[in-house]
C-alpha cells in the first residue's frame, strides 16, 4: 500500500506540481476555457443562467481535465519513454493511471476552486443536491480520464493527441447544452446532443439549480447512462488500453 502511494505521489510531482511550480502561467489555460464561456453565457442572458452556466463550466473542467490526461500521458510515453520504464516495474496501468488522474485534479485545483465558490453563492439548492452536482462531477471525470487513458495508449506521437483532444473536448463539452438548458437546443439537433455523456451530466445539474426542470423519468436515464458509461470507458480503459508493445 505503501510502494502504491508512492508511486502515486511520484505521478502528482511529475506531472502536476513541476509545472504548477515552474511555469505558473500554465494554470491560466485551466481557467479560460471555462471562465470564457461562462463569462459569455453570463452577458448574453443578463446573469440569468449564471447558476446553469457555473454548474456547465464544472462539467467542462471535468471534462477538460480527463481529456487533458491523454496530452501529458503521450508526451511521457512518446518524447520521455516514461511508460516504457513503468512497465518494467512493480507499477501497474491501474496504479499509473490513478496518479495520473489525481495529478490532473491537481492541476485543476484553481478553477475548480473558484467554480466551487461561485455555486456556493448562485447555486441555492440543499445539501442534497450539492451532493449529487459532486457526484456527476465524479463520475464525468472517471469517464472522461479514462478515455483520455486509451487513446494515450494508442496515439504515436504528442501533436496526434493534441488533435484528439481538442475534437472531444469540443464534442464532449462545447457542443453538448452544458451552459444553457437543452430546450434551448431545436429539433432534431436536439438528438444529436444526446449522443455526448455531457449532455445527461448537464441536465442533472441543471435541474438541481431549480432554474430548468426535469422528469423523474428523465433524471433516472441521466444517472444510468452516466454512470454506465463510466464503467464502460474505464473497463476499456484498463483491459483493453495498449499497455506494452506488442
């Protein structure tokens, strides 16, 4: 258990803390993509999705961080040869892609915090429903790391992720109605949205800030579908990602 955190804490130093450390002005892309939209949605409605926005722009941190992960995992697979190394010790995936994924928390850790603040003063809901924005927040991440962690394993070279990870994040949370109700969304491109996990993890926070409502029917297929997709992706993740070299 010991050896396990290490390994860990070694993840969270090399790929979080060395950069949060030496080049402060990386967190500033943590904040822009979505403080940018929320800013925007903001003015355009007269503050009157702020709640909606700011339970959005969680979701797309989420998102983004996952989906970050596939970008720093190549780099240190492709230009450092780090996973090469790692599979030639005790580490396991499941123990690499675990401090992996906490070192991406922690490189998020400045706008999730101002994002956390700003839904403790616009989002009036119970502790309840704090509790269940917490929980979608969870498992959007698992799902969106974990997908993040296959295609790393597969991509051959850093500027190949890089394309993989911006045509998901635009897929998976600026496309999706994160920001805004999906009523706002007209047929049948309504349909289309639905296709992104966001889109189900977006109506469940949207419906705990009161501003739009939804069915207990329609919240129940929100929670099943998020949660199946997050233990889809992740078993992929881990029995089928390319590990080694064949």
């Amino acid at each position: 258990m010991v050896n396990k955190f290490s390994q860990m804490l070694a993840s969270i130093l090399v790929n979080a803390i060395y950069a949060m450390v030496n080049y402060p002005i990386v967190l500033i892309s943590t904040l822009l993509a979505p403080f940018s939209l929320l800013i925007v949605i903001t003015f355009v409605t007269h503050g009157s999705l702020l709640p909606v926005a700011i339970g959005g722009a969680l979701i797309m941190t989420m998102i983004g961080s996952g989906t970050s992960l596939q970008q720093d995992l190549s780099h240190l697979k492709n230009d450092f040869k780090l996973q090469d190394m790692i599979v030639s010790s005790p580490t396991t995936s499941k123990v690499y892609l675990i401090g992996m994924s906490i070192s991406e928390i922690v490189y998020s850790l400045p706008a999730i915090i101002v994002l956390v603040i700003l839904a403790a003063f616009y989002i009036q809901t119970t502790a309840i429903g704090y509790a269940e924005i917490f929980a979608v927040m969870v498992i959007i991440f698992i799902f969106s790391v974990s997908l993040g962690f296959l295609l790393s394993t597969i991509t051959s070279d850093v500027i190949q992720s890089w394309a993989f990870s911006g045509i998901i994040a635009t897929i998976l949370s600026a496309l999706p109605p994160v920001y805004y109700p999906i009523t706002y969304v007209p047929f049948p491109f309504r349909y289309i949205v639905y296709l992104s996990p966001a889109t189900y993890a977006a109506e469940i926070v949207q419906n705990v800030t009161g501003l739009v409502t939804f069915s207990s029917t329609t919240l129940l297929i929100d929670w099943i579908v998020i949660i199946a997709v997050a233990i889809i992706m992740t078993y992929i993740a881990v029995k089928k990602s390319k590990w080694t070299e064949d």
